[in-house]
C-alpha cells in the first residue's frame, strides 16, 4: 500500500520538474526608468520574455517595491529580482539575464515653487492679522526653496497654521502643508517678519519727571512700533493731565509704563480730616505726610492733636479716618 501511494505522487513531481524545466525565462533589465508614484513590479523596469503565457503574466506582476520620493533614484539589482522571483517559486536554473545587472528608478513629479508657498503662506497671515496692510510691512529672509511632488491628477492644496496663533508682530513662523487629495506629502516651515507702524503719541520735547502731559508737549507721528512692549497711545486726549514717572526725551513713544495720574493729594497738602466715630461726626484738620490716590490709604498728621493716624482719600481735599 505504501508503495502504491509514493509511485504516483512520485511521477506528479518528475512530470511537474520537467514542465517547469522547459519554461525558458529571459529578463532584460531596463537601465533607467521614469515611473508614476505607484508599487513597482518586474515588468515595470524589465523586459521579460518566456514561452508560458501565464507564467509570463505572473513573473510581469512580481511587486518589487514602492518608487522613490521625488527628486530621489532607487536603485534595483540583480539580487533583489531574484529573491522576488524565489519568493514566487520561480526555479532560478531557468532564467537568463541581459547584460545590464541594476536599474535606477526615478518618479515623474511636479515643482512646486518656493514662490507659490511663500506667497500662499504670506496670503494666510495677511487674512489672520487684525491690521491694514498699509500698518505693515511682512519680510521673509528664508524663503522656502522648490518642492518636488510625484505627479498627479489630483487636486494640491495647501492647509496652513501658525506656530504662536496670538504672535501678530516680530518673528513668526508657519506651517504649510501640502496635499494631493486627502494625502498630505510635505510640511514646509515658513518664516516672516512683521513690522507693524502705527500712528502713536510721543514727545515732542524733553518731559521731566512728575510733569504733567499737556498738548503743548504731545505730538502725533507714525512710527516702528514693532519692538515697543509697552501699551501705545494713538490719541493726546487721552494722555492729558498724566504725569511722567520718569523724565521723557524728545521723541520718544508715550507708554502706559512712564506715565500715571497724578495723586489727588500731595505730601504736605493741607486737607480736612473727617472722623465718624457713632453717631458722633468730626471735622478737623490735618497734613498728608505722603501723596495719596483716590480711594488709598494714606498717612496724615492731626494738626490739633498732632497724632499721626491713616485715611482713606476721598478727594482733592479731604479725608476719611481709618479705624
């Protein structure tokens, strides 16, 4: 019974050896090869010849690998097609190679200028900034350089952020990414400079310190507020009866930061003292040891008793005790 078993299988395989013995396989590999973006198979980058037709068909549609990114060359050898063809069973003995023994393989792509993205990337910032484009002025020192894409029917669109959304002066950087369809293929840092210039308040001469701001010493001009980390002032109406906190040169920006509203009462202002103590109102007098703002605490001497005591200034000339 054994024997009867191992006879025919025995005959199977001498007969199946002998058909695959007589499949002559020739492949000619091409020397260079421009293809699209797509998985290569063996007939992309040779030319294969054999006297089976389905064999043929089968050794054409062996997938040897994915293309190169644009701009790039993959190369194939001999080994790698015959480590396909032994994956596939294909019996080595019968192949015949031409004399080339690699192809280099290169992708059809399209440019997509260095110009283009930055322009798009510019158009993007433009629509996010909150000023006219007049207050501005956007510079780019590193424009991106071209980009390769494979070619495509597709449609390329760009998708863009910034990096520091609320940034809207200086230095800011961008994102822009690339796609074909729904497949993003490229991330491209882009960098701008924004200069903002704005109509502000400044010094028309030298303010000393504690001066109080009038129009005499106010002018409007426009100017590089781009660096000025301090709050501007675009209107001199706004800035009258201010004092400065420190002394001002000509020329210079007016910032929330030099200036603030003068004290209501100043150190050695003679004010009334009131005092509610009850039921019981009084009335006196009294000297501000320290200048004092509405609605602060400040320390005052009584001129009858000649004690110190603290108040709460509640005008130009009087003061509310503290108990």
């Amino acid at each position: 019974m054994k024997w009867n078993f191992f006879i025919p299988l025995s005959i199977a395989i001498f007969f199946a050896l002998r058909t695959a013995a007589g499949d002559t396989i020739t492949i000619e590999i091409k020397d260079k090869v421009t293809l699209p973006e797509k998985q290569i198979t063996l007939g992309d980058i040779a030319y294969v010849s054999c006297n089976n037709p389905s064999l043929l068909e089968k050794i054409n549609n062996i997938l040897i690998g994915n293309t190169p990114w644009p701009g790039n060359v993959r190369k194939i050898e001999r080994d790698v097609l015959n480590a396909r063809l032994m994956d596939e069973g294909i019996n080595l003995n019968n192949v015949t190679y031409g004399s080339t023994t690699a192809s280099l393989i290169s992708v059809e792509s399209m440019t997509i200028t260095g110009e283009e993205i930055l322009k798009t990337a510019r158009e993007y910032l433009l629509s996010k900034l909150s000023r006219q484009e007049s207050e501005i002025i956007i510079e780019s020192d590193r424009p991106p350089k071209d980009k390769l894409l494979p070619a495509s029917e597709g449609n390329v669109h760009f998708e863009i952020s910034q990096i520091d959304s609320n940034k809207n002066r200086g230095n800011v950087q961008l994102i822009v990414r690339i796609f074909i369809d729904d497949k993003q293929y490229l991330k491209v840092p882009v960098f701008f400079n924004i200069r903002v210039y704005e109509d502000i308040v400044i010094s028309n001469r030298k303010i000393d310190r504690y001066d109080t701001l009038n129009l005499d010493n106010l002018t409007i001009q426009r100017m590089d507020t781009t660096k000025l980390a301090g709050l501007t002032f675009v209107s001199k109406e706004d800035l009258i009866g201010k004092r400065a906190v420190r002394a001002i040169q000509p020329n210079t920006p007016i910032t929330a930061d030099i200036v603030d509203n003068p004290p209501a009462i100043k150190k050695g202002d003679f004010i009334k003292v009131f005092v509610q103590t009850g039921n019981l109102h009084v009335v006196t007098k009294g000297v501000a040891k320290e200048d004092g703002y509405l609605g602060k605490i400040i320390r005052i001497k009584n001129i009858d008793s000649n004690k110190e005591l603290y108040g709460k200034v509640e005008d130009s000339t009087s003061v509310k005790i503290v108990f």
